[in-house]
C-alpha cells in the first residue's frame, strides 16, 4: 500500500523588529484607523538590515525538525517557497541546506507567491506518497519589505516579513488527505513586481503593484469557490472541518471564507492583526502558532487555503 504523508511537527519565524500602524503613520499618509478597519492588521514584524529570507528559514525549519524530533539527517526534501529569495541563484533552499546540515537531497524553491506554501506541501506530499521522500522538510519563508514602495500606502501597510515550516514523513495514516492547485496568468497585472533579469532591470526598483479592489474581489470569489471543490472532491460536509488556516492577507477575506464553511471565527485561526500578510510564510506562520497555542490537537481536520499573485490559488485538506 502506497504511504500518505503526514505532519509530523511544525515550526516558524518572526524578526524581531515590528513596525506597529503607528509607526507607518510617521512615515506615510495613513492612519491606524484606516490600515486597521480595512485590512484588521495592528502590527507586522520584518527584517533587520542584513537579515536574509535564508536566515529567516533556517530559524523556522529548526524549531519544526525539533518539533517532529527528526534530525536533520533524517531529511531527504527540501521544498521551500518563497517570492524573496537571497540570490538569483542558487536556490534559498540550496543556500539553507548546508546551514541545517542537511547532504545530497534534492532541494528547490516554488514561486507562487501567496499560495507558495500549499504549493510546495502538494508537491512534498507527492513525492512522499510515491515512495521517493520519507522525511520532506516544508518550507514559507518572505521578505516582503524589501519589495515595497513606502510612498504607497494601499501597499506598504499591509506585507511584513517571516517564514513557517512544516516536517512531513510516511505514514500508513492519511494526513494530507488531498491538495489542489491552480494559477490563471491572465490576471497577472493585477498583482505583480513588473521587474526582472528578462527585462535587465535587476537594478531597478523592484517595488510591488497592486490594484487592490479587484484583487479582493477574485480573492473572494476564488477561495470560496475552490473551499467548494475541495469538499466536493472528499465527500465532505461542511461540518466536518474543525478549523479554517487561511493564508492572513485581509481579516475580511478571511471571513468571507468563513461564512462559506459556516465556521465561526473561533474556529478559524487568525494571525493577521499581528503578522500582516507574510506571503507564503503566512499559512504556516498561522498553524504553528494554533498547534503550539494547543488550539488545533491531533485528529482534528484542517482547510489550509490561499490566493497570491500570478493569479494562482490553493488548497490543503489536512488531518492534523
């Protein structure tokens, strides 16, 4: 019988410097009030001068192999999705692989932005169920700050800094009981940072663009749609989901989501207000912090759920 995969611990990272809406009123033309009625952040953390996203992986990768008390030996996949990675190249993952002491396993980053970590838990859990990982190291790590515009303020209010990681291992258990995936390129004006080697800009500001209504619109209808798809795809009910892990973008987004599962807020895990939207570190950001908070026990079941620039747009079905 072929194996699932499964979590077996969970670990994440924040830079110590936050930047509260308060702070950002100094610096640009906006209001606590504004940032907070319209989005639901308060606060978000994000990187020191010389910090790396790197540096931010490693932190997080650690505490979750010392989580699933699997040594780093015991690893033979490094999946980690990020929007910032320290080089053109190499690979982050190459570059934090030595730095975990991990050898001789295939290593690679996802680009998906937001949806980057439900990406890049598909493709772990893939190659766990296929027998060609046994240990799988999962990975969300961003620096968003270093793409922003701060004389923009419909933007620079709302990305911060930070990565989350999960282990995945073999079992004869379902975990990760179904992932799906998608991405419409046609809309990827919307939400995009119009600069790259192609076009040789790498020296260019490369400051983050988005037309923020429109892009809330197609989150919405997006997300609730592919909750739909995912149940459906199960034979589940609404009912049975104990928790709702949203990628942390907007409060209102998230209980846009909410209202379609019929879940109230206590059962939906919000970091938002606290961690503003990290990209592909926000998903599992928000789950260590509810399993070591001891809100989401064993056995229970998850929707993991996000939409990210490019457009693409995902979804995990999770027993914890």
């Amino acid at each position: 019988m072929k194996p699932y995969s499964r979590i077996l611990g969970t670990g994440s990272y924040l830079p110590a410097r936050i930047v509260t809406n308060k702070d950002l009123e100094e610096i640009v033309d906006t209001t606590d009030e504004w940032i907070f009625e319209r989005t639901g952040i308060r606060q978000r953390h994000m990187v020191a001068e010389g910090e790396s996203c790197s540096d931010l992986a490693v932190a997080a990768a650690q505490a979750a192999l010392a989580a699933a008390e699997v040594e780093p030996g015991e690893i033979d996949l490094i999946v980690l999705a990020t929007t910032t990675p320290d080089q053109i190249f190499p690979s982050t993952a190459c570059i934090i692989q030595p730095r975990l002491g991990i050898q001789g396993v295939p290593a690679f980053d996802v680009q998906a932005v937001c949806t980057g970590f439900v990406y890049a838990l598909s493709i772990a859990d893939k190659f766990v169920r296929t027998g060609s990982a046994k240990r799988a190291l999962v990975i969300g790590a961003d620096t968003m700050s270093r793409l922003l515009d701060w004389q923009d303020r419909s933007t620079c209010v709302l990305f911060a800094d930070g990565a989350g990681a999960v282990v995945l291992g073999a079992s004869e258990e379902p975990g990760i009981i179904s992932t799906h995936i998608s991405a419409d390129g046609a809309y990827k004006d919307l939400l995009q940072v119009p600069k790259g080697v192609g076009g040789g800009q790498t020296d260019a500001d490369p400051y983050l663009e988005m037309r923020g209504n429109e892009v809330f619109r197609m989150a919405v209808n997006t997300l609730g749609r592919i909750v739909d798809e995912t149940l459906e795809a199960n034979g589940l009910d609404k009912s049975a989901i104990d928790w709702l892990v949203p990628h942390q973008a907007n409060i209102r987004i998230i209980q846009a989501t909410a209202r379609k599962l019929d879940l109230p807020m206590e059962q939906v895990v919000v970091t938002v207000g606290e961690h503003g939207n990290t990209s592909a570190a926000s998903i599992p950001l928000a789950l260590d912090t509810a399993i070591r908070d001891g809100r989401i026990k064993r056995g229970e079941t998850l929707i993991m759920e996000a939409f990210g620039g490019g457009f693409t747009w995902g979804s995990a079905l999770v027993r914890y």
